[in-house]
C-alpha cells in the first residue's frame, strides 16, 4: 500500500491562513505634506505589485478624486462595495467594515484615514475602522496628510492660520509602516493650477488660503521631520534598553486654562516621540463624583499618554507625591505669562514652589498667554451655582448665627466679657462650617459674626460706627481669626470626606475579596461581583463572560442589557479589547458603556454599566469600575490557575497509575510465562532416549495450570480498572450490601484455593454502602489471595467488617511472619524495589497496585500493617453517603 503524499501547496496555504489568523495585520501609511502629491496613486501602485506577487488585494475606500491616472489604477483591482447611509436627506457612501472583515483579504487599501465616518457607523472615525481591520489579521494600505497628526495640529494651525477638527492619534502609528511621498512645492502648486487637485474654482480658494508657497515649505519640511523621528523612534528605544537610560515625562493638566493644557500636552506628545519614551497627564480635581472625562484627558489618550485623575484639594503636595512615587524625571507645565503681579503676591505660581520641593525633576515651561489668568472660570461656577446655593446650608447658617447672638446677649446679661464674646461668634462659625457644604458659608459666616458684634455689642450699638478706642483692630482681627479658623474647619473635612471615600473603596475591595476567595466557579465570580455593582452603583450593571459573548443566541434575554444587539456590542469589546457603547466613538447608540476586563493581554470578561440622564457616568464610576475590574481580573485568573492545576494534578495522577500499572504488567508476567515456557520446552523435549518420569511430567503439568490461573487473575485485574472512568477517575456507585460482596469474594478465592481456611466477621445489622460491587469484590480477592498466598501459614485469614463513624471498614489480616519495614515503604506503588516480594506470584506487582487505584475510586482510604499478635494486615473504609461526582 503506497503512503498518498500531502499536496506541497496546500500545506503551504494552510500555514498562511494560520499564520495570518494568529498575528495582527500590518499597517502602512502613505505620507504627504498636502493633498494632491500623490498618495493615493503611490498606494495604488505598491497594491498592484502586491497582487503580482501572489496577494489577494482589494481596494476597501478610494476617495473619488476624479484624477484619471488614479481611476486607471483603481480599474485594475477588485473594488468592496460601500456602504450607503443617510443623513438628513444626504445619501453618503462609506467604507463597509463588516464586509471587509467577512471577505478578509490579505491585503486592504482605505484611503483617507484621518476621515469622519457618518452618522449611524459603527466607529465615529474611520482609523478605529483600521484598528478592527488590523486586530483580524489583515494588511491595511491607508495615506493621510501631516496636518492630520494630533501631535502637531497646534503647530499646523500657528503654521497655516487654520484649525483643523479631522485628526489621528499619535498612538496609531506607533507600529506602522511610514512611506513618504513626497514632491516639490512648485509642482504641487502647478498641478493645483492645472486642475488636477481640485476644481478650477476651488483651486483658486485654495492658492488664496491653505495653498500657498510659505505654508506647503513649512508642512513639507514638519512631514519630513515627523518621518524622521518615527523611523528614529525605535532606534532610540533599544539605546535605552541596552544602556539602562530612561525618561519619564508627566503634564499637569490644568481645568482653569484647557487651551494651555492642549498646548502642554501635544508639546510633551513630539517629546515623547522623540524620546521614545512613556509619558502620564496628570489631573487634579476636588471632586470626582460630579465631573465627566475632560477634553484635555480625551486629548491626552489619543496622543499616547497615560491619563491619571486624582481626587486631591492640595494640587501642590499631589503633584510632588506623585512625581516621588512614579519616578518622574521631566514635569511639564504650562506658564501664564501675562499674569498680574498683585495675584502672585498672595499666590505664587506652582512651578515655583515645585522647583524648591522637587529639585531632581526637570521641570519644562510652556509659554503661554492668555486674556484672564482664570480662562472660563465664570462658566465652571454658573455650572455648579445649584450646588454653591442650597435653602438647607442658607437656613443652617441663618440659624447658628442667631443662636450665637442669643447666647452672646445672655454672656452679656452676666458680663462675662467682650473677648469671651469674641470666642462664642468664633465658635459658631466652626459650627457653620462644619454643618454646611463649601467655603462660600463659612465666609459669610465670618463677616456676618463680625458685623453682628459691632451691632448689638459694640458702643454705639445698632451702629456700624466704632468709637471705643482699638475696637476696630480688634473687629480686624476677630475676622481675619474666623475666616482662618473656618478654612482650616473646611480643609479638615474634605480630607476627611476624601479619607472616608477611600476606606470606602477600600471596604468594598476588601469584602469583594473575601467573597472571590470563596467562591470557585467563574459563572459566580461574574454573578457576584455584577450584584455587588448594581447595588453600589444604584443601576444596572452585568458581567459576560467569553461564552456568552460567542454565542449571543444560545444567552436568555433578562433585562435591557441581555438583548442580542447589547450582546453583539460586548462580543466587540471583548475581541478588539477596547471601551465601546455609550459615551464613546464606537457604537455610541448602545444602552450601557462596556468596558473590558484583562489579564496579560488577554479578555477575561465584558462589564456593562447601564446609562441614566438622572445619573450620568461620570469620572469617579469609571475609576471604580477599573479599580474593581482589576481585582475581578485577578480573581477570574486565579479561579483559571486553580481549575488548570487542578487538572495538571489529575493528569499526573492518571500517568502515574497508568506507569505503575505497566511496571507491575511487566513484572508480573515475567516469572508466570518464564515458568510456562520453562515447563512447556523440558515436555517438548523429552524423546524415546531420554523419557520424563510420569510424576515431573505431571508436576510441570500443574505448573503449566496454576501459572495460567494466575495470568487470568491477573487479566480479569486489568479488566476491572476499566470499570473507572478516565476522564473523572470515578465509579459508578449503587449502594450494596455488605454481606453479598464479601459472601461473593469469599466464594471466588475458595475456588482457587480450596483448602484455605477463611474467618468471617460482619456486624449484626443490616448495611448498605455506595460502591461498584464487582470491583470492591476484587479488592477483597486480591487481598485475601495476598494473604494466604505470602503469609508462608497454614492457618486461617481473618476479613473483618466494622462500621466507624461514617465509613465502613474491611480488614483482611493473616497470621503469618508479617511485612517488613522496606516493604510497607512502597507496598502500594506497583513495582517495588525490595528483595522479598509481597505480591503477585514471584513479587510485588498489579495486585496491590489496583487495590488501590480501586479504592481512590471510591473516595476511600487504604492502609497496611503488622497486627500486635503476628501477622500482616490489609485495610479499607468506604464512605456510608455518597458523594457528589464533580
């Protein structure tokens, strides 16, 4: 029979399938300084070479530029059909990103990058398009303009004199391929002319505007530069893994000036790139519960930066902390340059005291000038006006000022004092300020005890006139201690709101981990830690793990959040590990914003937090969600250690019943077959000259016999273990009486030795236990053949029934010379390494082995010894109750 030889070719394209479904698709970007020089065409180009050599190659979106050498290059290669939607009566043809990724080629080109998709898409850009292209697998071709490149858009706009919205992060093409195409400027200014970019009448705005010879030698020279620093990137990260050298940058991202903040933080962005290093934005804010992602933080993460927000009324001090605990090497800040003297008299600028307390760190100063040092203050406190303003503070501080002015009219009934006075208007203010929300009460709280001094006792009264000599010092002072007093009150309870906050998160944590440590099973983890949520967070919140996500069919719908369309959002999360749903760019219709759990790179589960206009997700729910998901992570990862050890320890134990079983095979069938070969060859041998005498002739005869005997023991042995079953290492249990097993037994050994004397003993009642009665039957014959057979007595064997607590006992003991210490040592490992044997017919083997294998089985225990009066025993318990199969 010839072998049929495997098709070279075939296992060729079955490698590369393979290939490409493992690794993720490459990017190449095609890189131009400004429309019309040639990006697209040099795309198109490089795909046609791509399709000669073997590539399946399909044009996904090509910008209709009405170019004709561009439209030539297009006819050559299969086009994706697009996908139409609607928009206020305006049909818009787009890239169709599920049929790309149903057809997925080797290859896709996607022109356009930076383009904003329209409404009802499932990604708000068409780069995040790209991002699930290349999560599958696939090669993407794309061009974009430099003016497009986040990082650089300020510069672009100071450049060109025009902002531009459509822009890319930077973090996109950090493991792209950069492909410049380039030309002179006064051949892109020619073509302009000519028609070939634009329309003539549009090409005549753009030489007036964006077009000129000033702006296309600047966005040149910044696209060369930016090709520079990408290819010089990874250069410089390998110097810093081989030389130890590494830089840390972090930005301030500051509330009160976000125009200055965007300009901080696409400056460290270009630095970041440069350096080929990691880079934090760092936000400080007062109160988390009521504030949303800022743009700046948006800002930040598209640039490639890692966004931290800290809840802290101390910007100074968190910002040294921070720096010290992360080992920040460079700050950068933004500085106000135009701000007034008199501010900094009262209030220095931060760099400044930032520069004495961190004198290790580079700090970097990013000018910046601005109209008003408080940029868009007036809108923050409009805001936040239903919050500074409540009846309930109004009236508490109406009411603790009166009760200060009654007390201070009865203290000067008795005239206990004006400085005593003082005090008690001291003290209400503490009052207010500790009863009432902010710092505006407890402000008015001190000019109000001031002026109500001066009024009721302070000569002449019910005037705010004062006569009496040093009075109006004292009224000074008393105002200047109050409002002190007041804001240290203040200060001490916010950091006892935001102490309270964190042993609040801390409690949570703490009992949520209390719970994972009891619970076991995944579905539970998911199950609890979603309730757990759902009450803390007073809204829905549900937890998929990877099977429902897979087969979103096969999931019951309970709840707005378990429908299929809320289900093929989280599917879409899990597979390409990113944020969707409400409040994000990716299918922003969703009911809940879903967030990924992960571990090592790897998706665990998919947590959903429904959305409410009444209460809105804001920064504070995010952090708590991450805080939790990183513990629900290392939850779900130690429940999966704990399963693959589990199965590791059950894999092992199978391997080594499995070789003891073999060990004791081949031990025990040597010496039989020796012994029958032996016994057969001296018959075959014997001739007319040299005859056996009748009586050896009949004693190998018997030999031949009893070693047969014994190998059909031995074979109806094995048989039994495969009454256990492999995967569980379980039997199937019924529960049996007692008396019937051991009566069976007994009735199985004396067939094979007939004159043995057996003793039996069984307790008086009537017992059922949960067992396989045929292979608790062969425990009992091997024991009972052991013992008669290498007790070297003829006198009687002893099987022994007894019940203790919860288990039943059988004993089989003997009276003979009992074992020694090497031998219990490995009695029950199935191949042992003692002179003297104990079982099988020559030496230790299977016998003893399946006993115990047997026995395990059934969730029993097993031991041996040597009785006080001679002899060896043999003994097993068995569970009274069943136990659960896992």
């Amino acid at each position: 029979m010839t072998e049929e030889r495997l098709d070279p070719e075939y296992l060729l394209e079955k490698w590369k399938k393979n290939e490409q479904s493992l690794r993720s698709g490459r990017l190449k970007v095609f890189f131009g300084y400004a429309a019309g020089v040639g990006k697209t065409y040099a795309m198109l180009k490089e795909a046609h070479e791509q399709q000669t050599e073997g590539k399946t190659v399909v044009v996904g979106y090509v910008e209709p530029h009405a170019r004709p050498e561009t439209e030539a290059l297009v006819d050559g290669l299969p086009v994706l059909p697009t996908k139409k939607y609607t928009y206020k009566g305006i049909t818009i043809q787009e890239f169709d990103v599920d049929a790309a990724l149903k057809k997925k080629p080797d290859l896709i080109l996607v022109d356009e990058l930076a383009h904003t998709n329209a409404v009802g898409a499932r990604n708000k850009k068409r780069y995040q398009d790209i991002e699930e292209l290349l999560k599958a697998g696939i090669d993407v071709y794309t061009t974009v303009n430099v003016q497009h490149i986040e990082s650089l858009n300020d510069i672009v706009e100071q450049v060109t004199g025009v902002h531009i919205s459509e822009t890319v992060p930077d973090t996109f093409f950090e493991t792209s391929a950069l492909k410049v195409v380039d030309i002179e400027t006064e051949e892109l200014l020619e073509r302009l002319k000519q028609g070939k970019i634009y329309h003539s009448e549009n090409a005549k705005k753009a030489m007036a505007n964006f077009f000129t010879t000033d702006n296309l030698t600047l966005l040149r020279g910044l696209a060369i530069r930016k090709a520079s620093d990408h290819i010089n990137t990874t250069n410089q990260q390998e110097t810093q893994k081989s030389t130890g050298i590494h830089s840390k940058l972090l930005t301030v991202i500051d509330e009160k000036n976000p125009e200055m903040t965007k300009k901080c933080l696409r400056w460290t962005a270009r630095l970041a790139q440069a350096l080929g290093t990691e880079w934090i934005a760092l936000e400080i804010l007062e109160d988390l519960s009521e504030h949303s992602e800022s743009e700046n933080a948006k800002l930040a993460t598209k640039l490639g930066g890692e966004v931290v927000t800290l809840e802290s009324d101390n910007q100074r001090d968190t910002i040294i902390q921070y720096v010290k605990m992360r080992g920040v090497t460079d700050l950068v800040m933004g500085k106000v340059i135009n701000r007034s003297r008199f501010i900094r008299l009262y209030r220095p600028d931060l760099e400044d005291e930032l520069v004495s307390f961190i004198p290790d760190v580079d700090i970097h100063l990013v000018p910046y000038q601005s109209n008003k040092y408080l940029l868009n203050k007036y809108a923050v406190k409009k805001k936040n006006l239903n919050t500074v303003f409540t009846w309930k503070d109004f009236y508490m501080t109406l009411g603790l000022l009166a009760m200060a002015t009654i007390l201070s009219e009865l203290g000067s009934y008795f005239h206990i004092g004006d400085q005593n006075l003082i005090l008690i208007y001291i003290l209400f203010v503490l009052l207010v300020a500790r009863a009432t929300t902010g710092y505006l009460w407890t402000a008015i709280a001190s000019i109000a005890s001031v002026l109500m001094f001066n009024w009721f006792f302070v000569a002449p009264l019910y005037s705010l006139t004062v006569y009496k000599q040093g009075y109006p010092l004292t009224l000074f002072f008393m105002l200047l201690v109050a409002l002190l007093v007041s804001n240290l009150m203040m200060q001490i309870k916010k950091q006892a709101f935001y102490a309270m906050k964190r042993e609040h998160q801390l409690e949570i944590l703490y009992e949520l981990n209390k719970k994972y440590l009891v619970t076991h099973d995944q579905k539970e983890i998911l199950a609890t830690t979603a309730d757990y949520l759902s009450n803390m967070l007073d809204r829905e919140v549900v937890l998929y793990d990877e099977q429902e996500v897979k087969e979103p069919n096969g999931a019951p719908i309970k709840g707005p959040l378990r429908s299929l369309e809320e289900l093929a959002v989280a599917n879409w999360v899990f597979v390409n590990q990113k944020q969707a749903g409400y409040g994000t760019d990716t299918l922003m219709g969703a009911k809940a914003l879903y967030l990924p759990v992960l571990s090592n790179g790897v998706t665990l589960a998919v947590i959903g937090i429904e959305k409410s206009k009444e209460n809105p997700i804001t920064d504070e729910i995010i952090s708590f969600l991450e805080l939790i998901s990183t513990q629900l992570a290392l939850a779900l990862e130690q429940n999966i250690l704990t399963s693959e050890r589990q199965q590791i320890l059950f894999e092992s134990e199978k391997e080594r019943m499995r070789g003891n079983l073999l060990r004791a095979i081949s031990h025990d069938l040597r010496t039989p077959l020796t012994g029958i070969s032996g016994s057969v060859e001296a018959i075959l041998a014997e001739d007319k000259r040299t005859l056996l005498p009748k009586e050896t002739k009949q004693k190998l005869l018997i030999g031949i016999k009893e070693d047969a005997d014994w190998l059909i023991r031995m074979v109806e042995n094995l048989l039994s273990i495969t009454r256990i079953n492999e995967e569980t290492m379980k039997v199937a249990k019924r529960k049996e009486a007692i008396e019937e097993v051991v009566a069976s037994a007994i009735q199985r050994i004396r067939k094979s030795y007939p004159t043995s004397e057996i003793k039996v003993s069984l307790p008086e009642e009537f017992i059922l236990v949960p067992m396989d009665s045929i292979l608790i039957e062969q425990v009992l014959f091997n024991l009972m053949e052991n013992a008669i057979r290498h007790s070297n007595c003829q006198s009687a064997i002893f099987v022994t029934v007894s019940l203790a607590e919860n288990d039943a006992v059988f004993e089989v003991a003997d009276q003979g010379q009992g074992l020694t210490s090497e031998q219990l040592k490995g009695l029950f490992s199935g191949m042992n390494q003692q002179s003297t044997p104990v079982d099988s017919k020559n030496g230790m083997g299977i016998g003893l082995s399946i006993v115990k294998t047997i026995i395990l089985a059934h969730d029993g225990t097993l031991k041996a010894g040597n009785r006080p009066q001679g002899g060896a025993f043999f003994s097993f318990t068995l569970p009274l109750e069943r136990k659960e199969q896992l």
